[in-house]
DNA sequence: TGCGAGAGCTATT
DNA sequence: AATAGCTCTCGCA
C-alpha cells in the first residue's frame, strides 16, 4: 500500500500526517495545510476527543532499538496523563537526556504522545514550538474532563 | 573514520 | 550551583 498524506487543522497549526494503511510513517506540525486527508483517529483527536491514538502503528515502534523502546513506553502514557523524561528512563533503564534525544527525533508525534513528558520541573521541550506541547496538554485535559465529546 | 561536544533532563553533592 | 550519567548526532580533521 501506498504511503499517503494529508492534513487537519489543530488550533492555529496544521498537522500533517503521512501513513500507509494503519502504520503512520511520519507526523509534524506546520503553519500551512496540505492537501489530503488524515486518519479518522487523528482527526477526531484533533477535534478535541479523547481518542486513544495509541492503537494506531508507527514505524517508530518496528524497530528494536533503545529508541523504539522509549517509544513504546511513552505510548503507554494514557491520554490526558503526563511522565516525566526520568520515568521513561529508568523504565527503559537509560538516562533521561536519552529520553530527550528519543523525543526531539519522534517521527510520529500524537501517536508517540511525546507532547506527555515533561520535565520534572516546566513542561520541557517541543519542536517545533512548545505552544503546541501546552496546547495539546490544555486540550487532553479538557477533553478528559468532560463526559461527552 | 575518529574524537569531542552538546541535546526537549535529573539526582546527587 | 556544579556535575556525572546515558545514547545519538553533528562538526571538524
């Protein structure tokens, strides 16, 4: 199957996804649209539902590197909960600069929620701005909130 | 190639 | 406040 691309809107940015059936191969924040469309998950999340976006794969997770571990343990963050860098270290009994490294490189974010760890102290790093890191924190924690979506 | 420094950090002096 | 710890990447020779 063909790798496919597509955007939707999220606040003020745009969120282009590119997958290929149900492995999402790459995902990033941008101030301009693309044509296309997105996974109906992606989406809905991007319309404020808690929908668990875990479920879909990436091809972060196909691998079985150290980084590919980070990522699964990072997935395993429930939607509109928070980790902190060192959590996701010592459970991938590595460092948590490792755990930074693995998140500035996430090819999928929203699927590797890496927007859910944070420093132990501030809301850490995001590329490409941390407005986004704080919004998707602010929604989540809306969307968990209410009972309806 | 090969070495050194620094990255979306943190716990420990 | 300074530093070591861990892995990966980039720059420079």
């Amino acid at each position: 199957m063909a790798i496919v691309g597509g955007s939707c809107r999220f606040g003020l940015w745009y969120v282009h996804v590119w997958w290929d059936g149900d492995v999402v191969h790459r995902v990033r924040f941008a101030e301009t649209g693309i044509p296309g469309t997105v996974p109906a998950p992606v989406l809905q999340y991007c319309a404020g539902r808690p929908v668990d976006l875990s479920r879909m794969n990436s091809v972060a997770l196909e691998h079985d590197s150290l980084f590919s571990r980070i990522y699964r343990s990072v997935r395993d963050v429930p939607y509109g909960a928070t980790a902190t860098y060192g959590a996701i270290a010592s459970r991938c009994g590595t460092a948590p600069r490792v755990v930074g490294r693995a998140m500035a490189h996430n090819p999928t974010p929203l699927v590797i929620p890496c927007h859910r760890v944070v420093a132990a102290r501030g809301i850490g790093g995001f590329s490409p701005s941390v407005e986004i890191k704080e919004a998707l924190l602010a929604m989540e924690k809306k969307g968990k909130t209410r009972v309806k979506g």
